[in-house]
C-alpha cells in the first residue's frame, strides 16, 4: 500500500515540475510576447489572419465575443454532424462502415463540440478513419481551445480598467491551436508512438488467436494522433471502445503514466498562468493548494476503497481488482479515475462500474462539483473562479462590506452570472436523472436493479452535465432518447455557463480598479482556503447528497 501512495506521490511531484514553466509558457502565448515558436509559426499565424480578414484582430465586446463562439461552435457542429450521416460515402473507410444514425450523429455532435466526448457507441465498429481523423481528432483541438479563450476573456475583464473590450476571438483560438495545443500533441504522440501506441492510416488486420487459433481482425488506425489531444485537451474520447484500457491506446506502464500527466498538464498548467496573468502569484497558489488538496484526498479515498473493500478480505490477499488492467493495478486505475473526473476528461483505464461503492461515489462527487477541480481546459479554472467569487460574496454578507476580487467589486449583475454559472450543471445532473427514471422504458435500459442502477443513471447524468463522457457500465446510451436528452443536456451545460463567463468578464472590465484597504478580504490566507473548501463542498453535498443516497451510499451499507 505504501508503494502505491509514493509513486502517486511522485506522479504529483513530476505534474507540478512540469506545470510551471508550460504555465509561464501559456502567459507569454496569450499576452503576445516573442516566445522561441514565433519564428516558426509566427508567418502561419500571420496568413490564418490574412485569410479570416479584418474582423480576426478587432477588440471584441462580450456580444461579439459570445456570438462568435456560438457561431463557431455551430458550425463545428453542423460540419460534424454531416460528416458522421455521410461517412459511408467519404474516403478512408476501408472496412465500409455506414453513417450513424440521425440520433447518435446529433449527440456524438454536440459531445465533441462540447468538449465531453460522450460515447454511445465503440470507435471501431462504428467509425471511420476519416471520422475519427478529421472530424474528432479536430474538435478535440478547437473545443479545447474555445474553454481556454474564454478563460482569458474572464482574466481580462479583471485586469482591465473601465473598457468593455474583452479581446478578439478568433486570435485567441488561433494562438492556443498554434503554439500550445499542436506543439504539445505532437511532442505526446511521438512519445506514444515510441511505445506501441498505433498510428496508421490501414484499417484492420487479419491474424491468428493464440488462445484458439481462429482468425481475428484487429482494428488499427490514426490512434497515436487522438490518443494525444484527448488527454492534453481534457476531451477524454476513445478511438477504440475500451478507451485508454485498451492495449493498441495505452499499451504499457509508460504510455499510462504520459496520458495520465497529460490530462492535468494544461488545467495545471492555467492556474500557474492565471497567477502571472493577474501579477499576483499567490492567487495562483490559493487555488493550486485547493485543487491538489480536494485531487489529493480524493486519490487517497479511492485508493483505500480499492485496496480495503468491504467485500473483500486483505489478510487472505483480496482486493478489487475486478474491471481492472493488470498492468495498471489498483494504484494507477486509483488515480486515473480520479484524475479524469477532476478534470473534465472522462477517459478510463479501467471500469469504473466494477469499482467499489465509495471508490465510484468520489470520482462522481468530482463531477458534481462542477469539475473546478483543475477541471477542463480552460472551463475548469473559470468555475473556480467563479467558486471563489461565491466565496468572496458570502464573506461580504457575514461582515456587511461589498465584496471585491482583484481590485473590482462583485455587485449583483456578477452573482447572477455566478449563479448561471453554478447551478446550470447542477439542474441539469438532477433533470435529467429525473427524467430518465420518468421514462416507462427506463428499467429495460438498466443492466443492474437496486442501488447500483440508480448509481449508473446518476453517474451518466452526472457526466454529461459537467461536459466528461465517462459512465458507469449496464446502461444502454444509444436510444433516440438518452442521445437527444443527453446531447440537449450536454450544449447547454457548455454555453450557457461559457455565455455566463463572457458577460461576466465584460461587467467586470467596465468597472475602476479598487484599491486594497485594511478591511479587504484577503484571498491568499488559510483562512480562505479553507472557507473555500468549505463552500464548494457545502454547495456539492446540499445539491447531491439525497440523491447519493438513493445510489451508492445505500449499495456501500448493502454491500457485505
């Protein structure tokens, strides 16, 4: 058990070693400085400008900036959504896949668009070359990058003094595509590559079992290439319907660990940048030590649970490793289920349905959090942020003074975007869950009665509302209604709370600096760290707790 707990330790260690200078890196990308990739890419930069035209370098407001992500991510959507009906009739499809249904294309659509690579379906039988290439590999990278961009606007809003300008869209995206997200994808994939990962433009393979010598097909395909930017992207979407459990994605102990650090680097990394973006490094370390204090004590819940199941007898040798890679065992299943619930990732390396009670209820609580806990790219500091606002707020009520962050008051217009912000994912987690048990058909779509299948739908819900994709196993998701339902409920979770953001960062723009006085809240103590901690929590298990309950609380009491 100890030995777990240290390469844990050092997996933490190598993040945060890493993290630092890729933040420092990010500020000087979104603040324009000279960085040694300018020279390089700086003419590409250059002529994408020339070719979008003058509106790509024009200081935006928030109501350009807003309709410019929507119109962005419409069309996104759109082009997916035609790609995935006509795949049938596009070029590399070797194995002559047809195109999705109308249901499956429009939720699978909105997943990838979202940034919560929700899977009703497996990769390889459903999905082409040229789909998974060209149409996922490429959200993927813009839907990470629009989170990013919006998180900046908000850094901006703050930072500026009475302007409404928040920034142009279109160059915000661009720089993040450019110079973070490509270079670091490539770096990723090579070093995937060089140990097994597949990349191939071929389509399957005919061989032989070892176990009964049958002919078999083994799927092959631009892996490599995925693999990489939907853990550096937070989008977590396997190429194969095992996702990172399955050998040709994650095939040994140091393509695990390299996709695992991936998933945080970026969410890490902004908050390393957030410090340097507001010249004031400890507000950057406040929220480094809540978010390493939450991923910390969640690690060692799983990792316990695991390891000392009720269900099973340490002293004669047992744990769970049900649902379990051997080559992963339970230290690096632990953390990878903790680390892709944190962030917004939503991949696996093991099942998560097979885990115990409470080693399934944590990685859920993250979800319900709102995933602020480094979170996605980008959305997971802005809900942070947010968090801290609320934090702020409530201080300000207890000691009767109007709450400031950063120099600017936060006033009644910012809380309600607060509010839009917090509670849409929230709502959403519980209607939807609401209206899937409503559903007469509801039990036929269960694999499991009881407790553990209220936990299942309480777990989809809870993903597909804070944009994660995983799931619990023994719910059938490719229905016409759990796609629509889950497609509806996975757009507005992204843009409404992202509309929020911007509209916040704009209010927030317009208003003069305040100076810091002897009666302003400090937001760098302990004693603030730990009132944060206090409300995010408080806010999760008021919203979540009864309905935990129903689900794996009740199953953990059940278990013997």
């Amino acid at each position: 058990m100890s030995s777990i707990f240290i390469q844990q330790a050092i997996f933490l260690i190598i993040l945060i070693g890493l993290a630092i200078p890729l933040g420092v890196y990010i500020y000087k990308v979104m603040t324009e400085q000279k960085i040694v990739m300018t020279k390089i890419l700086g003419p590409i930069e250059t002529n994408i400008y020339r070719f979008l035209g003058p509106t790509a370098q024009k200081p935006m407001t928030a109501k350009q900036y807003g309709a410019s992500v929507l119109f962005f991510s419409l069309f996104s959507f759109v082009l997916l959504l035609v790609m995935l009906l006509t795949q049938g009739i596009l070029p590399l499809n070797p194995e002559q896949l047809p195109g999705m249904s109308l249901s499956l294309a429009f939720n699978t659509a909105a997943s990838f668009v979202t940034n919560t690579n929700w899977q009703a379906y497996a990769g390889e039988n459903s999905l082409s070359i040229f789909s998974q290439a060209f149409g996922l590999t490429v959200q993927n990278f813009v839907s990470a990058g629009v989170g990013i961009a919006v998180l900046f606007v908000l850094l901006r809003g703050f930072m500026n003094r009475s302007i409404k300008h928040l920034g142009n869209f279109w160059q915000d995206l661009t720089r993040i595509i450019l110079y973070v997200l490509l270079p670091l994808s490539f770096v990723v994939s090579l070093l995937l590559i060089s140990q097994g990962v597949v990349q191939t433009f071929a389509g399957s393979v005919e061989t032989t079992s070892l176990e009964l010598g049958e002919k078999i097909f083994l799927p092959l395909g631009t892996v490599a290439s995925q693999v990489a930017i939907k853990q550096l992207g937070t989008n977590g979407g396997g190429y194969f319907g095992g996702n990172s459990a399955y050998p040709f994605e994650n095939p040994n102990l140091i393509s695990n660990f390299v996709e695992n650090i991936s998933i945080l680097l970026i969410p890490a990394a902004l908050i390393v940048a957030f410090g340097l973006f507001v010249k004031d490094w400890k507000q950057g370390r406040t929220i480094m030590i809540v978010s390493l204090g939450f991923l910390i004590a969640a690690l060692i819940g799983v990792t316990i649970s695991e390891y000392y199941g009720p269900q099973f007898n340490h002293v004669l040798g047992q744990m769970n490793l049900e649902g379990k890679e051997t080559r992963f065992g339970i230290g690096w299943s632990s953390l990878w289920a903790v680390s892709t619930t944190a962030a917004s990732n939503g991949s696996i390396n093991a099942m998560l349905d097979s885990f115990t009670p409470l080693g399934g209820l944590i990685p859920m609580f993250l979800m319900q959090l709102g995933e602020i806990i480094f979170g996605g790219a980008g959305s997971g500091l802005y809900g942070m942020i947010v968090f801290i606002l609320l934090a702020i707020f409530i201080a300000g009520l207890l000691v009767g003074r109007t709450p400031e962050y950063l120099g600017k008051k936060i006033e009644p217009f910012d809380m309600k975007m607060v509010c839009l912000v917090i509670l849409t994912p929230l709502l959403l987690t519980l209607i939807g869950t609401m209206l899937f048990i409503m559903n007469p058909q509801a039990m036929s779509w269960l694999g499991n009665q009881g407790p553990h299948g209220f936990s299942e739908i309480l777990y989809a819900f809870s993903s597909l509302a804070n944009n994660n994709g995983s799931a619990f196993a023994g719910l059938t998701v490719d229905t016409p209604f759990m796609n629509i339902l889950g497609g509806s409920i996975m757009l507005l979770s992204r843009f409404i709370p992202m509309l929020a953001v911007i509209y916040l960062a704009s209010n927030l723009g317009k208003k003069k600096s305040v100076a810091t006085g002897s009666g302003t809240l400090s937001t760098t103590n302990a004693t603030f760290v730990t009132m944060l901690i206090i409300v995010i929590v408080v806010i999760g298990a008021l919203s979540f707790l009864p309905a935990m309950a129903l689900g794996p609380i009740a199953e953990h009491f059940m278990t013997k």
